[in-house]
C-alpha cells in the first residue's frame, strides 16, 4: 500500500519551515548588528554606517587572505568554525515564530546553555594558543563573566521550569501562552536573563563592543590575531549570539504572535512578522539603553551578575516556598 499525498507533504512541509528557521536567524544577524549601530548612530546626532554595512563587512573578509601566527596550532584555524557552528545551532533551536518544530525536540534550554558554553570554551582556547598579552587579558576576563553568567543562567532555566513543567521551549512558549501570567518569579528571570545577555554579548555595561582600546576590551581582544574568513566567521558568531538571546528573551516572555504546528500559511506569514518587530524594539531598546548608560569598571562587573545571581536563586526559592508566584 503506497504513501498517499499528504503523509508525503507534510513532513516535508515541515522540513522546510524547520530550515527556514535555521536560515533566518544567520540572515538576520548582521542586519541586528547593524541597526543596533545606526540607531546608536543617530541617537549621538551622527548619520552612521547603513545597516546592510555588516553585511558588506563579512563578504570583505570572506574575500580577503588569512594571515596566521607561526605561534598558533591547527586548533587556532579550526576554532572559529567550530564556535561558528555550535552558536548556529544554538540560536536555530530557539523558536522564533513558530513551536513544534520538526527538531523541536532538541530545543532545550540545558542544550543551548551546554552549546553556548562549548563555543566559549573553543574561543577562549583558540585565543590562549597565540600567546599574546592581550588575548590572555580578554580570555581572563571572559572567563571571569562566564563564572557568573552561566550560574545566573541556570537559576534562570531552573525558574522557567519549574513554572511551565518542562525545559523544552516549545512546551514553555505554549505554557506561557495558554496558561501563563505575571509572575513575581518570570520577572526575576527576567531581569537575570537581561543581565546575563548583556553579559555573554559584552556590552555596555560591562564592555564596550566599538573600543579598540586594548586594556579596556573582553571579546575583541580575543580576536586581534584573526583575520580573513575565520574573523568572518568569529564576527558572525557574535552576531548570532544577539540574535540568540533576542529570540530567548521573546519566547519566553513575550511568546505573543508564535503559532503551534499546522498553522495555516497565513497565520505564519504574521507570525514572522510579529517576531521581526520584537528583534526591531530589541534593537532600538538596547541602542537606547547603552547610550544612556555608562561602562562600568572591570572590577565592578561581579557585582552585576551577582545580581543576576541572586534574582535567578530568589526566583527558584519563591517557586519553592509559595508555589505560584
């Protein structure tokens, strides 16, 4: 007895969502880069660079001849694929306009946190086998955050699922959606998640991504020595992790515009556009929040993300104590 039609069509209709957001999200990510910049651009009174001008950045690079230390090992040359590929998949697994995904399964919270910290640990590895001052300055430092923003991180997860029964994301954007509601705990993880976000991004606050002052730099001081299409790819990868907190901090707490599996066509047209307008106010929200904020100093950074910290465990303790908070 052969396959009828629709059980041909539907998985495959499936796939190609599926694909669609893999693709999206490294297609959009140099454009959140660069509207961050214009938006900051104009906020200091100055035209800026366009927002396509990533883009232009990374097919220049692609183009151009890598130039490797004689110092480095083969480990230098394969880390930036390899951060470039664990940071995709990372992002990719994060719903963006619809759930229930064909690979919807492997989109776990714990999963994501593991792939986020594998690409570090390649990055930081990658800068330490140049040898240089300054890349071990940047790898100190980034490893100094990491100590706190991946605990912070996971008080985070720990809140999430213990509201919603589940860390899979799709089941946690359909319990928000259905059943969920303003939560003294949700706006802890919140402001954690906010926290952390600016934390693994390194931004203002904590570090200024448009310095090249070597003493003051966390993650570009860890790319001094890459050039060609491994800095492409480093860069691209930063990109992504925006994209990828952007997508994490809306499907859980603002899940409003996603729609479930079987969703007429229509309804995920709108779906999309719901969840490009929230990657937009991300956008110009940050913009706006780092031109009237600061960077603090390095020694001070601790203490943020201990309050980061300490909402994440405050958040788990309440679940625990009320049961409904």
């Amino acid at each position: 007895m052969g396959l009828t039609l629709p059980t041909v069509v539907e998985p495959l209709a499936q796939l190609l969502v599926q694909l669609g957001q893999v693709l999206l999200v490294a297609a959009i990510a140099p454009g959140v880069t660069g509207l961050i910049r214009r938006v900051k651009a104009r906020l200091q009174r100055r035209h800026g660079p366009p927002i396509l001008q990533p883009y232009r950045d990374l097919r220049r690079l692609l183009g151009k001849e890598v130039v490797v230390a004689d110092s480095t090992s083969w480990f230098f040359r394969a880390a930036p694929y390899g951060v470039f590929a664990a940071t995709w998949v990372a992002a990719a697994l994060v719903p963006t306009f619809k759930t229930g995904l064909m690979f919807s399964w492997s989109g776990d919270l714990i999963a994501i946190v593991a792939l986020l910290g594998l690409a570090r640990f390649l990055q930081a590895a990658a800068a330490m086998d140049t040898g240089t001052s300054f890349a071990g300055i940047g790898v100190s430092r980034e490893v100094m955050i990491a100590s706190l923003a991946e605990p912070a991180m996971i008080m985070v997860v720990f809140t999430v699922s213990l509201v919603a029964g589940a860390t899979q994301l799709s089941t946690v954007a359909h319990f928000m959606v259905t059943t969920g509601g303003l939560r003294v705990s949700l706006g802890m993880a919140l402001f954690a998640l906010i926290i952390v976000a600016l934390a693994e991004n390194t931004r203002i606050p904590l570090d200024n991504p448009a310095t090249h002052l070597e003493l003051t730099m966390v993650h570009e001081a860890m790319l001094l020595e890459y050039s060609g299409r491994h800095l492409a790819m480093m860069e691209l990868a930063a990109s992504l992790r925006m994209v990828l907190y952007i997508s994490l901090i809306a499907c859980i707490f603002l899940p409003f515009g996603l729609v479930a599996g079987g969703a007429p066509l229509i309804a995920q047209a709108a779906a999309l556009l719901a969840y490009l307008a929230k990657v937009l106010v991300a956008c110009v929200l940050l913009a706006t929040f780092e031109m009237t904020t600061a960077k603090m100093r390095v020694f001070r950074v601790p203490s943020l993300l201990g309050i980061a910290l300490m909402l994440g465990l405050l958040g788990t303790l309440l679940l625990f104590v009320s049961g409904g908070m």
